[in-house]
C-alpha cells in the first residue's frame, strides 16, 4: 500500500505569498491519480487538483499542481485570505480500490 | 447546485449500531458512485466504502477497518445513500462525510458532515 508524506507540516505565509506543499508517495505508480484537497475549520474537505495538475470546476487558476516521479507538489502563487486551511493529497490505488491520503499541511497566516 | 446533507449521527456505546442518512440533490443522483469518508478527531481523512451505480448492480466496496461490520446502502427515489454501522469501536468515533464519485478515482463534492462518537 502506499504512504503519502507530507511537508511540512506547517507553513506560515502572508497574504501575497506564494505557497509550495509537497507530497511524497512511498512508491511510484503508473498513473497520475493524485488528488489535492483544501479543508477550512468546520468545512468538508473541497477537491482543488485532480490527475495531478488539473484544476477542478471552480478552483482559481492561482492554484496550480505538478509531479515528478514520486514528488507531487501544490503551489498557491499569491496567498489570499481564504486559502489558509489544511491541504490534503490522496491517491488512489485500484482492484481492490484504496484510497489513501496524507496528513496535511496547515497553512496559517505569519 | 450539488447539495448533501448527512444525518443521523450521536452518541453510541461500543459494540452498539447507528445508521448514517445522506440526502443528495443538484445532480442525477442515480448516475452517480457514492462514497463514505470520515476524519477522526484532530485526526486525517479516511475512506470508508462505496456503492456503485444501481445500473452498475449497486456493488459496494471497503476499507479493511470496517469490512464486515459496515454496509453501505442506496435508494435512488428517495436520494438517499445510508451508511449502516455495526459493532462499533471507540476507534471510529469521527465526522462522516458523504461524497460523490469523481472519475471513480477522486471525491469530488462532500456534505458537511455528521459526528459518530462511540464511548461507553
């Protein structure tokens, strides 16, 4: 089964910054199913990026994702007020499916 | 607007039963894989399970935490997916979150939530 790491943990940024999380998979996989999720205090988890790099209905085009081999990464390029929240990655695994995400990464206002 | 609003959570001792109601709407709920996800307290998401279209037999799937003690159901004149949980543990205490099924792989919108604490 594979792990996904984040980091960090935490990221303490200002509006106007950019913003660049990381998740690492314990192995590679043949395909780009890797998802991003941002959750907010008391919300449900909200799908940013899916397949890796593209960007879900609705989702600003400030928000950008990339991978390279086992390395997948979130870029926020200029924070606003309502991005800080928690980031999730999660991948899935298929027959029998499982899906596994990462622990997070807080991102919270300097 | 896809809306989905869970019920039915509380406050349940060990080894006792709940059932989990998710109404659905903004979409054609009957074409559509749904899911089950829940996040501890403090804690990470999870995947729980999910049902198939109906067209599709309705076959359910799950992580390995819960098979066997929980059933995912649907009916989709009603909207509804129901999340039957038995045998519970204090371990599964957490908010509950239906989703839909994005491309089988993702989850792509989720309700708000409802919370299972399980303790004696």
């Amino acid at each position: 089964e594979i792990v996904l790491t984040q980091s960090p943990d935490t990221l303490s940024l200002s509006p106007g910054e950019r913003a660049t999380l990381s998740c690492r998979a314990s192995q590679s996989f043949s395909n780009s199913y890797l998802a991003w999720y941002q959750q907010k205090p008391g919300q449900a988890p909200r799908l940013l990026i899916y397949g890796a790099s593209n960007r879900a209905t609705g989702i600003p085009d400030r928000f950008s994702g990339s991978e390279s081999g086992t390395d997948f990464t979130l870029i926020i390029s200029m924070l606003e007020p309502e991005d800080f929240a928690v980031y999730y990655c999660q991948h899935y695994g298929g027959s029998p499916p499982s899906f596994t995400f990462g622990p997070g990464t807080k991102v919270d206002i300097k | 607007e896809v809306q989905l609003v869970e019920s039915g959570g509380g406050l349940v001792k060990p080894g006792g039963s709940l059932r989990l109601s998710c109404v659905a709407s903004g979409f054609t709920f009957s074409d559509v894989w749904m899911n089950w996800v829940r996040q501890g307290p403090g804690k990470g998401l999870e995947w729980v399970g999910r049902i198939k279209r109906s067209v599709d037999g309705g076959r359910t799937e799950y992580a390995a935490p819960v098979k066997g003690r929980f059933t995912i159901s649907r009916d989709d004149s009603k909207t509804m997916v129901y999340l039957q949980m038995n045998s519970l543990k204090t371990e599964d205490t957490a908010v509950y979150y239906c989703s839909t099924d994005f491309s089988r792989t993702y989850f792509g919108s989720w309700g708000q939530g409802t919370l299972v604490t399980v303790s004696s």
